[in-house]
C-alpha cells in the first residue's frame, strides 16, 4: 500500500532533474528568512515560523519612481528544497529575468526543505496538519507585500511562474489572489487531474504508453512491454516464478508481493515519459537524452520479453545488473525531496485518480480506489482524504473567471492528462501544447537538442508574460493618478 | 474600552429591525441541519458541527431535467440567527423568490444563532478560533453542492444574496468561489471599510452627521447636536455636571467616564442614521417612520441643546424619562444577535477603522487606534488584530477580476463610507446608489412609504439578477453538452 503512494509522490516530483552540468549557472541570489504566520485561519493560533525565501536581483531594473514596469517573477515553490527549484528553472532565472528585466523571488513551501514550521518534528500528525495549498498560498499572499515593502517597489506588477505542483500553485495563485498576481505561468500543472473534472483519470498512464509505443511505426516497444507485463504476472503465481524474478531484475531481497515489483516498474516507467529530455540529464543515476528512444532500442536486441523489460529499466536505473549492485524495489528515487510532505498532501487535499486499464496502456489493470487510498491514510497520518476538496477550493474546471494565465503542457508528458489544454472560455487563457516535450521542459535552460515546439512556447510565454505585466503596469499607473 | 467594540459590533448588526406587523409573512420554510467541517484548511482537525440551513421551495420551479433555469437564492449568513435574517429580508423571499422561480436557501454563520460549534464553550478563546469569515465561506461552498445534490437540482445557477456583513460574504463569495456562485446581491456591504483602501475612514460618521443636516435648509439640528456634545464635554470636567448629565438623561447609575456616556449616545445616532426608513420599524422599541426627521422637529422645540439631544435619544430609546424607567449606558440593543461572536471577529480580521474628528462630523474628535483596539483585544480574546489581512485574502480595492456582482448601498447609510458605490473597471459590476435609501432597505419588504430609488433599485436588481442566472444556465447547457 505505501508504494502507490509514493509512486504519487514520484510522479509529480521526480522530474526536477539536475541541470547539465555544461548549462550557465543560475544568476547568484541572496538567501532570507520571513516569520510566518502558522495558521492564517484560526487567529487563535499564534504560532509563526521561519519561511525561506530566496532574492536575485541580478537582472532587476529597480523603479526609479513609485511606479515599476519591471516584474517580480515569483517562483511558487512546491515539494521539495526552493534552492533545488532555483537551480532547475533557468528559463525562469537565466533567460526571462533578464529579458523582463525581473526581480526573482523563490519561495519555498511550508513543511518543505528548509521550512520547517517545527523542526525535526515537523512530520508529526498534529503538527503536519498546517500543510495544505491554501495555507502556503496564504503564506505567498502574506509575503509578496512584505518583500515588495522592504525592496520599495510596492508597485510593481508580480507575475506567479511554477511547475509541476508549482505550476498548479501559481494559476491557483493568480484565480484566488488576483490582487496580488497579475498573472501566472504553470507549466505541466494537472489542475484538473481530481475528481468531477473531464480529465480522465486513466490519461497519465495511457500518455506514458505512447510515448512508448510511438518510437516505431507499429508500437512494437510498447506491446512487448505489455507482454512483459503479462508474462510477469503468470509468473508471480509460483515461488519458482517469484524467484526467477528476484534474479531477473536483480533485486536485493527475495520478491514475495509481486505488487511490489510492479509498482517499481511502472514508478520507473513513468518518470522516464515525464522526463524524456532531449539531452542527457541527471537524477540518480545519470541519463541519456531521449530515455525512451534509448530504452526501445536495447528493448529491440532482446528476443525476450522480460529481458526487454530489464533493459528498460537499466536506463532509468542504470546500475541495475552491474557487478555487486542490486535493486530495492521501495527506491525510485534519492529521496531528496520532501516525500513526508507529499505523502501527507496526496492523503489530504491532492487525491488525484490515477488508474490504468490495461488496454489504452501497457500496464497491468489498477483502478483508483479510494477506500484503499482512506485506509492507508488513516493508518499513516491520521487523516482521511477529501478528493472534492480542491475543486470545491479551486475553480475545477471552470476557469471563466479568471485571467492572463499561461497553462503550458508537453506531449510527452502523462500529467499532460490532467492539463488545461484548451482554453474553455477565460480571458486571456493562455494553452500551449509543446510538440516532444516531456514534464515542464520549457522551464528548463534552453538547449541545441531542444525541440523547436519548446523554443516556440518559450518566446510565447515571455510575449504573455510581458503583456501581463505592461497591462498591469498601466492599471496601476492608473490607479496611482 | 469595552464599549468602543461594542459599538462596531452595534454599527454592522443592529439595522435588522423585525419586520412591520403588516408585512406578509415570508414563505414557510424547513430547517435542516449539515454536518460540517470545523476546519477547512487543517485535515488533522477532525472536529465536524451541525450547521442550520433553511430551505423554502415554496415559490421554486423545479427543474425537470439535469439542468435547472431557476436560481437558488442562497442567502450567506451573518452575525446573528438565521431565522431572524429570514424573517427580515423579505424582498429576497417574498418577491425576488418568486419573480425567479428561485430556490430559497439560508445558512446560518458558523457561531451564530444556533450553530454553535463548541456549544456553551464556543466562545471560549481556543475554540471561537475557529470563527473566521474563510472558515465561514468554505461552510457554504461545501453545503451548496450536498444541498444541491439532495435536491436533485445540480446544474441550478447559484445566487449569493446577503445585507450588511452577509453582504460582504455574499461579494467575496463569488470573487472566491466563481465555480459555485455565479452572481451576487451585496446590499450595504461595507468591503472597503478596511486599511489600505480609498476608503474614508471619517465617512461613516460624516453621513450620519449629514443625514442630521439635512433636514433642515441651514443644517441646524447638526449644528445644534454638535454644540451639545461640546457642552457635555464641559460638563463632564466637574462631578457636578457629571450628575446634572446622570440626571438630564435619566441614567440608571451615576455617570464617572465622560466615554461611556458618548458612546452610547453614538451608538444611538448612527443606529438612527443606518435605520432611517420611511415608515415605523421595531428594534428594542418601535422606532417611529424617518426616525431623525422626528427626532429633529422634537429638538427643534427645545432651547436648550442638551435637552434637543435628549429629545433625540427619546425616539431612538423611546423609553428614557418615562416614570420609573432608566437608561443603562452600556445597553444599545437588544442582545440578540451573537455579540461575543462579532466582538471576536472585530479583534481579528474585521478591523475596521471608524473615527470621528469633530469637523466633519458633529461627534467628539476621535481617531481610530490600532494600539487600543489589540489592546482590548488582546485582553478579552487572547488575540491580536490583523488589519491587513481582509485586503490581502479578500480583492481589496481592485475588483477588476470579478464580476456579476451587485453593490446597493443607501445614501443615508453610514457604512455606504465603505461601500463600492462606483465601478471601477470590472466586469458586470453593477453599483445602486438608493437616493433616500437607509442600511439595505432594499432587502426590506417594499412598502407604499419606500422612496421612488428603492423601488428603482429592486427592479434593477432583479434585472441582473436574472441575467446572472440566465448567463449561468446558458453556459452550464452548453458545458454539458
């Protein structure tokens, strides 16, 4: 049961890759700390913590009046450290500051890396229960004012930008705090990946199995892997089957739950299609660029199946088989980023459904349950999750009444499923759909090997963005007459 | 000190006068209980309360499909029962819901009326926490969907209807939640009362200092009512006027604090001013029609101006100088609103700042002080207030990214100081400013003595109201198809 939670977990972190080490380094920035409010609804509660926020203004065209046209790009930090984000969203400090001539302001979400709100005791039920989005977009709320008053642009337009959890944070930013945000740019954010939305929640896997499936004209790669899927399976129901297993895949300790190994696979599976970059990145273990394209092709000199299979995984694994190394199907990730955070969050407010059917998809057919999610929840933290709760909170699916917000989503990309892809009737909502590209690409430094459909959606985001930020230049300009 | 908050709490809640025994009764209605979170924004609070709502279907044109063309007229509850609100609105129940076919609905504020989360403890400090207008929002946004539900009636547009706070609640209803609500009628509801607005925080007592004004040609009675505030001022600075002031208003105890004798006779005159209708009202004691009209012709026959002012205060208490009746400085009204509740919310996030400064209006000069309210707060609740945080989490100023709403506010109304009386660029934001109009008469029955703007204002307000809720219908057809 922990494993499908964490495979959530991974799904929606794990593509924070590290940068290639040839890219330029992000612009240097100063480092701060806000004493936050604990619980922004209970004024009871009088309880406050050291937030971290991070300062560039390596490329900022400070105001010379009351007045600024330069922004404030406002990084919505999400699950994991706010200087890792910072380190991965070049686009945003290398490329757009500088063009916008932008003030960069990296915050880092409550309960995540350094913001602890009590310390090493931070996971515990009772004190876990101050993280949830709307706390943290409180705490954004709360800050910008407060950082824009110590800098004396208190004028300047704020434009949120975010990925992945992030991504959803800045267009949920903009829609509930429109008079802090004069816009947003979310990439890959599966705001609609929750239930009573259009999204279908057996998208993300379906996503990942063709991109699979589309590395040769007949879907070769993803059929056997489907049938390595099958084949898996029928084995598992005998001791000699489960053992051969252990040794196929090289596991570290015997296999019992052949749950177990599939949630493994799929984990691993999965974040290759969020990740398939065009260039080598690295996470864990480095990996080439175009993963898939490379995994298909040891998969093609197997004759085997389950063989294929393995080699699939060796990519994204890469040690998996080498002398003396063995693999521990609880790992898919360095653990890095704050998974007691996620966890808690996915059995809280973030339920997002995600099945597979085995049919639209090469995996072995799972439907979402949220009794098993409930029960596991309860168990773990004490909590039971309410999977009505964000698009009760949120607008769901009617963005109607909202404005100037970029939703970006990849064609690689399986939370490409839970996207906003088409602009459903708001103003100035914005859906680029980038041809090639894997999770939030586009955040990424630009790169020789990028696809041109990336190139193309950067120069539209730094259009929008711009024109958000002069609309909301000349409205505060008028406003200050 | 404990007086001035009982004047904000007096100044928002005491206009809802009982209904004239000629009204028709409103609709009968049923009384529900819903089971409801106790906090929205922690899942490790467990805690759940009933929460009272009523509902009428007397005048509701049931939808006979998926989608409804008939509103619900979802009244958001404010400080006090909701059974008084229901008795008292009765534009809302009694026509609105019946030119519209509409669906009544009024829930009850979460520590109001009978909706007591901690029962006899709610107001201790650590559980009336738990009192917040975000708290009290995500309530509705939550029992919207399970009334609908139970009702069969799920794609019925939503209208957010409320008066003075509830009139608050019902804008930033629809600028928060546009996916539920899909219009609102905000009557006198002071959003700007707040720091960091345009707001004049001198304008609440100005308007009642004007409405004293005019109703003469040389604005005598204001005059008059200006320079009696400065005799007792005088007064007050020997213990022989303070007992010719102990005995001149027929105090039941011996005046010692100068304050508490302006406060209350404060209270009394900008209550007039908020309740200043056309025709006789009930509120403690029946109030005669045009209240301050009568009050000034009963001045205007004293030489005297302290006993001009009592005369005054004669038509508001009705009972002072009877034999064997007294007047209790500390007693403005009835009690039976939720006093402890508003207090509570006064000393955190409803910080709004009232003062007087003896020129503009005919008060004793008295600035508004942040220092004293915590002061007060601090002591009484164990809280500090947060005067910035309504603009923060709320639009403020700017309501350029909402839209379909309606502002009404009365010219006679003190609080129209803080009312959104002009359009500032948003979309379908329709302002009524009611010539003759005192604290939402709109909301009130009409009445042959109504003023020709109050009727005016009705129909332009069911007008959009029933566009709100076409546009609404019309989009949620063509959504499910």
């Amino acid at each position: 049961m922990k494993l499908s939670i964490i495979l959530v977990i991974l799904y929606i972190t794990c593509a924070w890759v590290k940068s290639n080490t040839e890219d330029p380094p992000p612009p240097p920035y100063e480092e701060f700390y806000y004493m936050q409010t604990l619980d922004h609804f209970n004024f009871y509660n009088k309880g406050s913590f050291p937030q971290r926020y991070l300062v560039s203004d390596t490329y900022w065209t400070r105001p010379t009046g009351p007045i600024c046209e330069s922004p404030v790009l406002f990084y919505t930090g999400n699950e994991g450290d706010i200087v890792w984000f910072y380190e991965n969203s070049q686009f945003v400090t290398n490329v757009l500051a500088k063009e916008m001539g932008a003030l960069l302001v990296f915050a880092e979400h409550r309960f995540y890396g350094e913001t602890m709100p009590f310390g090493n005791s931070s996971s515990l039920p009772e004190n876990i229960g101050y993280l949830t989005s709307e706390q943290a977009l409180a705490d954004y709320a709360q800050l910008i004012p407060a950082v824009l008053s110590d800098l004396g642009g208190s004028h300047c337009p704020v434009l949120a930008v975010g990925g992945s959890y992030g991504g959803m944070l800045a267009s949920w930013f903009r829609m509930k705090y429109p008079n802090i945000i004069d816009g947003a740019l979310a990439a890959s954010a599966p705001i609609l990946y929750f239930l009573g939305t259009n999204a279908n929640s057996e998208g993300f896997n379906e996503i990942a199995t063709i991109d699979f499936a589309e590395t040769s004209s007949e879907g070769t790669c993803a059929t056997r892997i489907h049938s390595a899927f099958n084949e898996i399976t029928q084995m598992s129901n005998t001791q000699n089957g489960l053992n051969v297993l252990t040794k196929t895949f090289s596991l570290c300790e015997e296999l019992t739950e052949l749950s177990d190994l599939i949630n493994w696979l799929e984990a691993a599976i999965t974040y290759m299609a969020m990740a398939d970059y065009p260039y080598p990145a690295n996470f864990l273990e480095p990996m080439p660029g175009n993963p898939i394209n490379v995994s298909c092709s040891l998969l093609a000199k197997e004759t085997d199946n389950i063989q294929g299979l393995v080699q699939v995984m060796n990519v994204y694994f890469n040690s998996s088989g080498q002398a003396g190394q063995c693999n521990n199907v609880s790992v898919y990730t360095t653990g890095a980023l704050g998974s007691d955070g996620w966890d808690y969050q996915a059995c809280t407010e973030m339920v997002m459904p995600i099945s597979a059917n085995g049919v639209q998809d090469f995996f072995p057919a799972a439907p979402w349950s949220l009794s098993q999610l409930t029960q596991y929840c309860q168990q773990t933290w004490q909590v039971t999750p309410n999977p009505n709760w964000i698009t009760t909170y949120y607008q769901g699916q009617d963005l109607s009444q909202t404005s100037n917000i970029i939703f970006s989503n990849g064609v690689l990309d399986p939370w490409r499923a839970g996207g906003v892809v088409s602009n459903d009737g708001g103003n100035d909502i914005i859906t680029i759909i980038i041809d090639g590209g894997a999770h939030h690409l586009d955040l990424r430094m630009p790169n020789s090997a990028d696809p041109t459909a990336v190139t193309n959606a950067r120069v539209l985001e730094t259009k929008y963005l711009m024109q958000f930020a002069q609309e909301a230049s000349f409205k505060k300009q008028l406003k200050s007459k």
